[in-house]
C-alpha cells in the first residue's frame, strides 16, 4: 500500500482579534493536530490558542476552511466520504476510502460525518 505523506500546516498566529469582541488577543499557547485527507495524505496543522481578556474566553487559530473545528478528516475527505455513500453501504465506503486515499475510518464515524452533513 502507498505510504502516507505528511504534510505539515503552520496556521499559528502571533495576535488575532477575537471573533466576538473584536479585541486583539495575544497568543497563549500552541497546539498540534492530525487531519486525514485525500490521496495519503496526513495533515499535521500546528495553531495557536488565544486568550480574549474582555471576554475572558480562550479560542483558537485553527484554519476551520481546511477542517471543521474538531474534525479528524480535511473539508475535501469528507465531501468524498458524502460523494461515495451515493448507492453504496457505509462498509464499502470505509473500504473504498482505505484503499484509495489511505484513511482509516469506522463506520460510526463516517456515519457521523454523513449525518451531519446531510442537515
Ligand atoms: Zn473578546
């Protein structure tokens, strides 16, 4: 089987304006994530945490274009996964997923995944 690249994606910032107030916010932190996407390839994305005095409310960095917040699979996977699930069981899917872009996926998962994005 092909090997999976990874690719890294700095999205840390050094001060960015809260959403909600508009406040510019230093950073606090940075943390790492993993993101599964198309063609074997593994996202490495490294963002920043910041802290909103005014707000007193941590938010984060995180390039949500590329993956929602929270998701382990990139924006273009999952829109796969939906585009694959057209006629075809949820295990076939996991498998067709596998064999051809490299990522591991349960069926409760990409269950999950197609729900959500069918609402
Ligand atoms: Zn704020």
């Amino acid at each position: 089987m092909q090997k999976i690249e990874i690719v890294k994606h700095n999205a840390t910032k050094r001060q960015i304006a809260c959403k909600k107030c508009g406040s510019i916010c230093n950073r606090h932190s940075k943390r790492k994530r993993k993101v599964a996407g198309l063609n074997f390839k593994m996202y490495e994305i490294t963002f920043s945490i910041h802290y909103c005095l005014k707000c007193n409310k941590y938010f984060s960095s995180e390039n949500v274009l590329l993956t929602g917040k929270g998701n382990r699979f990139t924006e273009a996977a999952q829109s796969k996964m939906v585009e694959a699930y057209e006629g075809r069981s949820l295990e076939s899917v996991c498998i067709k997923m596998m064999k051809e872009h490299g990522i591991k996926i349960s069926v409760s998962t990409l269950y999950d995944i197609i729900k959500r994005r069918a609402e």
